[in-house]
C-alpha cells in the first residue's frame, strides 16, 4: 500500500527530479510538436513509477489546469492510467495517482506514425498542387 504523506505526496515521489535525460525528452517532444504540458509530464512519468499530480506540478513547474490538460490527452491515447487515493487523515480531497499504461517506446512509436501519416498527406497535396499547375 502506499501511503500519502500530509502534504500529498508519496515518499518515493518526493526526491523525483527533472535530470538532464528529461529536459532532453522534453526538447526532443516539443521539436516532433507535442505540446509543452503533455511534453513535461510524459518526461515526470517516463519512469515508470506511479506520481502524484501535485508532485508532477512541483518537479514540472505546471500549474494544475495544465497538468489536467495533459492528463486528459494521455488519458485519450490510453497511455495513462489515474487512481485516486484518501490522504492519511481522509479529510479534503483524495490524491490522484498517474502511471503509465504502456512503454515509452510504444508512446514514442505512436507519435511517429502520427508524424508519418502527415507527412504523407502532406506530399499528397503537394503532388495535388504539381500536377494542377
């Protein structure tokens, strides 16, 4: 079981931090157009571990509308999955835990054929305007 500390978030959690490895996935994701929040958590949860969203709004530097956003996003991929759990001393609201479903490397493929797909389309409608002209 974990539990939740007063402050929301689970002692593993505390000491995640965004490395040079993160800061690098988020680079790379912004230049393939994911935009910036997906772009910062996916990076918070690439390891695999369950976080919390106020950790991934503390290591991240989102505001908890973005991370909702984000959340939303991954959630419709089916690349996320959101549990929420009572804090210790079950009064206020439960903390929403955030995990992903599946290996970066199958999100990181996903992204490709999406770019893939557009880049077709996009010769298509180029070869559309050669051959009108």
């Amino acid at each position: 079981m974990i539990v939740v500390a007063d402050n929301g978030l689970i002692p593993e959690e505390s000491n995640l931090k965004m490395g040079e490895v993160e800061y690098e996935m988020v680079e790379l994701l912004r230049k393939l157009n994911i935009n910036r929040p997906v772009a910062l958590t996916l990076a918070c949860l690439s390891k695999g571990e369950e976080v919390s969203s106020q950790c991934i709004e503390m290591v991240s530097g989102l505001r908890q509308p973005e991370v909702s956003i984000a959340m939303r996003y991954l959630r419709e991929n089916d690349w996320v999955d959101m549990r929420e759990e009572k804090k210790n001393h079950g009064k206020g609201r439960p903390v929403k835990l955030y995990k992903l479903t599946v290996q970066m490397e199958t999100i990181i493929n996903s992204i490709e054929e999406n770019i893939m797909a557009e880049s077709k389309n996009i010769l298509q409608n180029i070869e559309r305007l050669k051959n009108l002209s």
